[in-house]
C-alpha cells in the first residue's frame, strides 16, 4: 500500500470534500473557495442544519448565489458536501 496517497487526516478529508463538491453540485472546491466557504461558516453568515456530534456540524452555506449543505469540522475543515435531497433548504 502506498502510504503518499494518504498524508495526514486533513488531507484526505480535503481531497474528499473536492471530490464530493465537483460531483454533486459542480463546483471547483479550491484553497479560495474553501477558505471562503469556511469563513462564512465562522462569522455566522451561514445557517445551521443539526448537530452531528461533539465535532463535527452540518451547515447550509450561502456561496456564489447558491446553497450548499456541508458537513463541517470544529477545527475549521469542511468534510463534505452532502447530498442536496437529504435536507431542504431553508430560504
């Protein structure tokens, strides 16, 4: 098994949430984007969906004229993007 593919926990939950945003809602999740959609999420601008756990929180985020349900990591890292059906967006 070659060990390079998987660095570190935060790079494989990142590579994840590239993967799943690109494949269900399009879109290009970069360091921008991602730094952005997780300052939206600090500052109280997104809205909350449930509580997971004691770590991890799931947000509907307002970005670039559209709503994306995320999964989010108290240590500022957003997981995933979960499939659009499984919640209703509240606006």
């Amino acid at each position: 098994m070659d060990r390079s593919l998987y660095r570190n926990k935060r790079y494989a939950m990142r590579k994840h949430a590239q993967v799943r945003a690109m494949e269900r809602y399009g879109l290009a999740l970069t360091k921008d984007t991602r730094r952005a959609m997780t300052e939206i999420i600090c500052t109280g601008k997104a809205r909350l969906i449930d509580i997971q756990s004691l770590r991890v929180s799931r947000w509907w985020v307002p970005y670039a004229g559209k709503q994306y349900p995320v999964a989010f990591r108290k240590r500022h890292e957003i997981i995933t993007f979960l499939p659009e059906e499984a919640f209703k967006c509240p606006i």
